[in-house]
C-alpha cells in the first residue's frame, strides 16, 4: 500500500474515536445534570419537610393553648369536623391545599426569597377513654368512641417549596 491511500483510512479512525470520545462526554454530563436535579430537589424535600415540622408545632399549641371549636360537618379555618369512621379524610382531597378557606396557615418560615408558609387543619377526633396513657384506640386513623375525659385531635400539616417538593405530616394529640 501506498502511503497515500493510508492517509486515508487514518483520518477516518480519528474521527470515529472523536465521535465516540463525544458520546462518552455527552453521557457522562448528562449524569452529572441529573444528580444536580436530584440534589436540588432533596434539598427542596427536606425544607419543605422541615416548614411542616413547624406548621405541626404551631397547630400543637393553637390546641394546647387555645379552646378548640369546630364546624358541625367539614372544614372551616383549618377546624375539621370528626370524620366518618370510612370515610376519606378532607384534607386528602385534590386542591384541599389550595384552597384557603379550609386550612390555616402558620407563620412563615425563613427569610428573604426562601419565606415558607405552613398549612395545617386540626381535625376533631372526640375524646378518649380514661384519658392517660398511649392512645385509646386501635386505629388513630379513625376517630376514638366518645367517652371521656380528654380530648384528642388529628392535626396534619402541610408544606410545598415553589420547585415542586411537597410534604405531608400528622401527629395525634391530646388534652
């Protein structure tokens, strides 16, 4: 062979190798994007986590402090009536969150750009049995027979970050 019909065939193998060295840096960015993506929206999860938290708290003490009076069916000013034993609970609805007559929202949290408002809904749950100890019902996803002595109450809480982190959480309290 001469030397120029192989001049050739090596511009060609140069230009695969470059074409697959591109690939390859191609996938490798587009690795690095998605744990970016995934990163940011951890951090967005455990803020949205962390306002709930303290929407939670706040709803603890409009309970502990305050005396607590609820509609006679639904939600009103984040009062819930006890719901039905089967029955969904309101606050699971699409849209209960964004509508603003149902819930009541905490202080916000944060500072700046980054201002988080928690939402909660304190639900009636009657009254236990004996009031003291752990609860009195079997499951505190339904309400407790209405007895006795000391009230208890479901407050959900809710929080959302504007890129999409969502969180949901409940405690179970009595007074």
């Amino acid at each position: 062979m001469s030397a120029s019909a192989q001049s050739g065939a090596a511009l060609m193998v140069v230009l695969m190798l470059l074409v697959i060295i591109t690939l390859l840096g191609l996938a490798s960015m587009r690795g690095a994007i998605m744990q970016e993506r995934m990163a940011a929206n951890t951090v967005a999860r455990s803020r949205a986590f962390q306002v709930a938290e303290a929407g939670l708290r706040q709803a603890e003490i409009v309970v502990r402090d305050g005396n607590v009076t609820f509609p006679s069916s639904g939600c009103a000013a984040g009062r819930c009536a006890m719901p039905m034993p089967d029955a969904e609970p309101a606050w699971a609805e699409a849209g209960f969150w964004e509508d603003g007559g149902q819930f009541q929202e905490g202080t916000p949290v944060g500072s700046g750009s980054a201002v988080l408002t928690p939402r909660f809904v304190i639900e009636d749950f009657g009254t236990s049995v004996n009031g003291g100890g752990a609860s009195d019902c079997i499951d505190v996803s339904k309400p407790c027979i209405t007895t006795a002595e000391q009230s208890v109450y479901r407050i959900t809480a809710y929080a959302a970050t504007p890129n999409g982190g969502e969180v949901v959480v409940q405690s179970m309290y009595r007074r």
